[in-house]
C-alpha cells in the first residue's frame, strides 16, 4: 500500500526481503568453504568444520529455493513470477534500452532483472543438485547417499565438476545481477540495494 504521506509504496514483502538476503549469506559460506580455491585463505581452520559449513549452506539454499518455488506462485504481487517472466524479445528490447540510457522504470523487477532471477535460481538448482549427488556418491552422506555411495568414479568425477562450474557460474551471475543494480540505480536515480532492504520504493 502507498503511505499518502510519502512518495513511497512497499513493493518487497518481508519474505521475498528474508529470502534475498538470508540467499546471499548462504552462498557467500558455501563457495568460501568449498574444497580447493581457498585452502591456502582458510588453512587454520579444520576442515571438517568448513565442509560442515558448505554442506548446511547447500541445505539452506535448497530449502530457499523450495521456498521462493511456492512464493513465486503464492507470494505478494512483486514477488510472483507472472510479475518478472518476460518473453526474449521483451528482455532484449529493454535490455538495448538501458544500454541506450532510455529504459523505463519498473516499480518490481524489470524484465532484464526478472530473467537474471530466473537464471540464478536455475544455476543455484543445478549446484545444489549435484552437490547433493557428490556428497552422497563421494562422501557417502547426505539424502542420496543410499542410491549413491558405491557410484563409479567417473560419475563422482562428473557431479564435480558440473558443481564446480554451476557453483563459479552462480558466482558471475551474481557479479552481473549487482552490475544491473548499481546501473539501475544510477539511471533511475533510487537505491535499489536500500529498497530490498526497506521494502520500499519511489511510487
């Protein structure tokens, strides 16, 4: 609802704001405590305690994911994805737009903005998916382990390396949905970081 004492609406419900953020703690823990690139950064922690981080991060994110599933069908107006889906034609058109500085402003997400979503959510899939299938078949844990421990090394192998390179795409993704914030934000002259904070902004 539009406060008529100020120029500014709510458009980021509380959940789709816990969400946001509590996404952005748990991959920030589960890509700095995965094995191998920051070894040499954490090498005074035990390492059973880092891969207890990465593993219950990955189940947050899982969790998170199942969530914003339901909120995208259920949720407040903005948070549902009937509001963010846009066809390629339509992305692209506004994508050339803001590149040309003549975009038009989108009280939810824009349709730029709504396909980034949708590919962060996918490769966030992908990632837990085979994390989940690499913990069971190589580690023998988890809620696959029982179809998946006595699995070839070849399929361990391959749920590696597939959830290495969704886990380092996520990772791009991320730097290219903050370089849209920031260009957003500059075009249109409003913080977008302080709205998914506050919930609100300029009606």
């Amino acid at each position: 609802m539009t406060d008529p004492h100020t120029t500014e609406t709510t458009v980021w419900d509380l959940w789709v704001r816990l969400f946001h953020w509590t996404l952005v703690a748990a991959f920030t823990l589960a890509y700095f405590t995965q094995e191998g690139p920051f070894e040499k950064l954490l090498e005074n922690i035990d390492g059973a305690w880092l891969q207890l981080i990465h593993v219950w991060s990955g189940y947050v994110i899982v969790g998170l994911l199942i969530f914003r599933l339901f909120w995208g069908f259920a949720g407040s107006r903005y948070a549902r994805f009937s509001d963010f889906v846009h066809g390629p034609r339509e992305i692209f058109t506004y994508t050339k737009d803001v590149l040309l500085l003549r975009a038009r402003r989108y009280l939810g997400h824009n349709p730029a903005g709504g396909a980034m979503i949708v590919a962060l959510l996918l490769s966030l899939t992908i990632t837990v998916i085979t994390g989940l299938m690499l913990y069971g078949a190589d580690k023998g844990m988890g809620p696959l382990a029982g179809l998946l421990m006595n699995s070839s090394d070849g399929l361990i192998d391959t749920a590696k390396e597939v959830h290495e390179f969704f886990a380092n795409f996520t990772l791009i993704l991320v730097v290219g949905h903050l370089t849209g914030v920031i260009w957003e934000s500059l075009l249109h002259r409003e913080n977008l970081a302080h709205a998914m904070v506050t919930g609100r902004k300029r009606a």
